[in-house]
C-alpha cells in the first residue's frame, strides 16, 4: 500500500514537472522567454545554446520526459510491475541531468531561470520517490 | 426466480469489471493528462502573445502598442505611424543611422548586456548594408536594471561616446564584443579602452560618463520605453508599429521594411 502511494505522488510530483515544462516550451516557442527582461535570469538561461538540443527546444524533451514518468508512476501505483521497473532508470537520467543542468546555470550561464530551478527541484523530489518505492515492501 | 438471479449476478460480474476497471483506469487518466497538457500547450501559445506586446505567428503583420494609433491589432494593413507621434519623446536628438525623411524609420529599444540585442545587432547592420538610405534606424536606451549589472554602464559608456559624435561605433563594440565584457566584475577599465580605441577624449568620456546629460538621456529613452508599453528588449518599431518580436529575423524584417518602403513609393 505504501509503495502505492509513493508512485501516486510521483505521478502527481511529475504534472507539476510537467506544467512548468509546457510553460517553459510555450515561452521558448512564442519567443517571450528570449526576450530579455527586468526579470533577471530566464533569458540567459533561455536564449543559451544549452536550450536547444538537436534543434528542439530542451523543455519540450523536459516535457516528454515527465509526461512518461507521469505514465510510468501511474501505472506502477496500480500494479503493473514493468512500469515501476521503467521508471527507476529514467527518473535516475533526469536526475543527472538536472545536475548537469544546475551546473551550467551556475558555471557556465551565470544565471539562474526560477523554472528551470523548479523543474531541478521536482526531478529531485522525484528520485527521493522512486528510489524510497523500491525499498519499501509493496503491500 | 427473481431472488435467484440477484443472488448470483454480483458475484459473477462485478469482481470483472472492477478488474477491467482498474485495468483500463490508469490508460482512460493518461489520455485526459495527455488532452488537457497539448490543449493548454495550444491555449497558452494562442494567449501569451496576444496578452503581451509580442504578437504571435499567426499574425505577421507589426501592431501599435501606442495609445496614439488608430489601427486595430488585428488588421492585416495597419496604417503607418511616425513615431514622433507615439508615447514620450525620448532622448533629444536621438542617435538615427540614415536620413530622418527614409520612408521606413525603425526604432530599436536595446540594451547592450541583453544576449538576443547582441544577436539582433548584426541583422540589423545587415539590414543597413541593405537598404541604405531608405531605413533610418533609432537606437533607444533601454538598460533593464537590475536584471543586467552592466547594462547601465553600457548605455553610459555609449552614450558619453555619443556626446563626441561616436555613438555608432562605440554602439557596435560594445555589441560585438558583448561576452567578453559582460562577464567582468569591472567593466570600466574595457570601455575605456574601447574610448580609447574608437578616438574619444578619454578625460571628457570619463567626465561625461558621470554625467548629467548621459544620465538624462539615458532616463529619457527609458521613459520613451515604458511609454510606450516595452516590456523587454530588444522591442523594435516601424514606423510607429511594434515589429512581432519572432519576426526580427532577417528573412520577415526585410519583407516588413520593404512593405513599409513600397506604400510610401505608392503615397507619393
């Protein structure tokens, strides 16, 4: 039961990751966030060439990403074995990711995007989720 | 017969549908997930445009943001507008590469730390070898402090440079060498070694950066800005009309200057 409810609030830690990516996407698409703004940050961050990877926007494979860990963790929270086995690596690969990606803000871009910070956030909650899931017992 | 079949039909089906259920449940969830996320995706990249100054792809024609102007957001042929007419009237005079009458006058509010300024500077130059004298381009002060620590220091620094009729060239260094200084903790000792290099006095530069007048025009430019509702930069006007930020690619600014150039041929 315990572990039900850890892969429930992955699925629900996993559409807030998933609203600020499609919001993140959206601003990437209309241009707003390479714009510059009084809000420091987001448009370093955004205007960068770490946002783009292979011509697609990084938060649309941010979004992709947490639209399939919303699927994985909600499969898993009933019962289906294969998804909750998914899942752990490909919450582990975003995990390292957003490390990377925190590295670049503070490293490399010298500025910081709250939503980039927030995605990184729920990535982390996300690992802490699965990772307890797996070690708890299932009923 | 009737007591006979309600005793056996629950046990029989219910048990299967709520397998069914819980089976088919989390797939009906993802679907709606999946409807509701590309449906606001498509919602918000309708709305933020339109709720912004930035008007969307779907309309490639440049709007007003000025309360002066007549044409309404949607019209395909809005009328052109001087933008003297606009908002407040900014720093006097302002720096114009090209003749004040060109028939096309573009107005740029930049600021010299913004990274997509820095990007748009050499489409613009481009559009400068282009069109020679028939675009007038304004360049507008618009440092967005504090988001950027020396986008101030940069306005100064041209600016002051401008006060000794060097405005362009210390505008163009500044942007084309934008990383190198936009990373140091000091940027005073890089450009006045760019006043250096360009031929200012460097005694006036300094007494000028300091000064009233640079911090006056630089003030005034940004009170031009917000009047007429900039929000970010770099925000670019053709005459009078606010040039859709996705459209300050080389490709769809020609065409918008050329239009402006071919209705001012048709009007004479």
């Amino acid at each position: 039961m315990k572990r039900t409810w850890l892969y429930a609030a992955a699925a629900l830690l996993a559409l807030l990751g998933l609203a600020d990516a499609i919001y993140l996407t959206v601003e990437h698409v209309t241009g707003q966030s390479v714009r510059c703004t009084i809000v420091a940050g987001c448009s370093e961050v955004l205007s960068s060439s770490y946002a783009v990877v292979a011509g697609i926007p990084l938060a649309m494979v941010g979004a992709a990403a947490y639209f399939s860990v919303f699927d994985l963790a909600l499969l898993a929270a009933f019962g289906y074995r294969v998804a909750a086995t998914l899942l752990t690596p490909l919450v582990i690969a975003m995990f390292l990711v957003s490390l990377w990606l925190i590295y670049l803000q503070a490293f490399v871009i010298h500025a910081f995007c709250q939503f980039c910070l927030f995605s990184a956030a729920i990535t982390f909650a996300l690992f802490v989720c699965v990772l307890v899931a797996r070690r708890v017992k299932s009923v | 017969m009737v007591a006979i079949s309600s005793a056996h039909w629950p046990p029989l089906w219910q048990p299967r549908f709520e397998t069914l259920m819980k089976r088919i449940l989390p797939f009906i969830i993802i679907l709606a997930v999946l409807a509701i996320a590309l449906g606001s995706a498509w919602y918000l990249t309708r709305s933020i445009p339109s709720s912004n100054t930035v008007v969307g792809s779907q309309q490639p024609v440049p709007r007003s943001t000025s309360s002066a102007s007549p044409s309404s957001p949607g019209s395909q042929t809005p009328a052109p507008q001087t933008v003297a007419n606009a908002g407040d009237p900014g720093a006097e005079p302002p720096h114009v590469l090209g003749p004040p009458t060109a028939p096309a006058q573009l107005e740029e509010f930049g600021d010299f730390e913004c990274p997509p300024c820095g990007m748009f500077h050499p489409i613009l130059e481009q559009m400068h070898q282009e069109f020679g004298d028939r675009l007038a381009i304004t360049f507008r002060e618009f440092p967005l402090v504090p988001a950027h620590q020396h986008a101030l220091a940069a306005a100064s620094a041209a600016e002051a440079a401008g006060l000794q009729g060097k405005f362009w060239e210390m505008h163009d260094l500044l942007y084309e060498r934008q990383k190198t200084w936009k990373t140091e903790f000091d940027v005073r000792p890089v450009f006045e070694g760019y006043a250096r290099e360009i031929g200012l006095d460097l005694e006036r530069y300094r007494r000028d950066m300091a000064g009233e007048v640079v911090a006056q025009r630089i003030m005034q430019d940004g009170k031009r800005g917000h009047s007429l509702d900039v929000k970010g930069t770099p925000t670019v006007f053709l005459n009078g009309l606010e040039v859709p930020f996705e459209s300050l690619a080389a490709e769809r600014l020609r065409v918008f200057i050329q239009r402006e150039i071919d209705r001012a041929g048709k009007q004479k």
